[in-house]
C-alpha cells in the first residue's frame, strides 16, 4: 500500500530522510480514508494523542498500537512494527555515519 508520500524529504548524496511510521499512518491510511486523529483513536480505543502524536513524527508505534493499526486497516502488526525498526535503524545509522572519523568499509568487505 506504501506508495509516493506527499510530505517533504530531504535528499542528499544520494539519500533520502527516514520516513517516520507516522507519515505511513498519515498520508497513507488516515487522509485517504478522511480519518482525522480523534475518528481513529475511537475505533481503536486509544487516547487521541497517542495518534496525533505518532502522525506528527514525535512518538514511535509499540507493540500494543501495532496490534490496534492492524486491527483497523487490514494489515499486520508486523507491518508497523517493520516501520517502526526501519526507521529507528535509519536514524541510527545516519548518527553514526556523521561521527567524526567514520569511514564505511569498502563495499567488498562489507558483506
């Protein structure tokens, strides 16, 4: 289901900014559907700012409201909480690729 995001990405050298789940969530379920923060947090059973706050960028999915997404949209759990580890490892490894001193290993030692 994961197709163009609307929202602004920075691209440089070549890569793109991690994509939080939050803009999946938003862009990708709740505006196509006209499903505000509070209409999803009802059918889900969960406190409005637990949604508004995971579409804003600033709150990651747990186990729990993976569960919950799932049950709403049709999908996995697994499908957010993949999301959720995809982004965190991406942002973890722009942290560390910006040390001072980090040289990535040649391609064919890497793998």
């Amino acid at each position: 289901m994961l197709t163009t995001l609307n929202s602004p990405t920075t691209i440089e050298a070549g890569r793109i900014d991690p994509i939080h789940p939050g803009e999946v969530l938003l862009h990708e379920f709740m505006a196509p559907l006209g499903l505000s923060a509070n209409a999803l947090a009802g059918r889900m059973g969960v406190p409005a700012n637990r949604i508004s706050t995971i579409a804003a960028g600033k709150r990651g999915i747990t186990g729990d409201t993976a569960l919950r997404l799932a049950a709403a949209f049709g999908t996995t759990a697994e499908f957010w909480m993949n999301l959720q580890k995809r982004w965190e490892l991406e942002v973890a490894r722009d942290a560390f690729e910006g040390r001072a001193g980090f040289t990535p290993p040649p391609r064919d030692m890497a793998g």
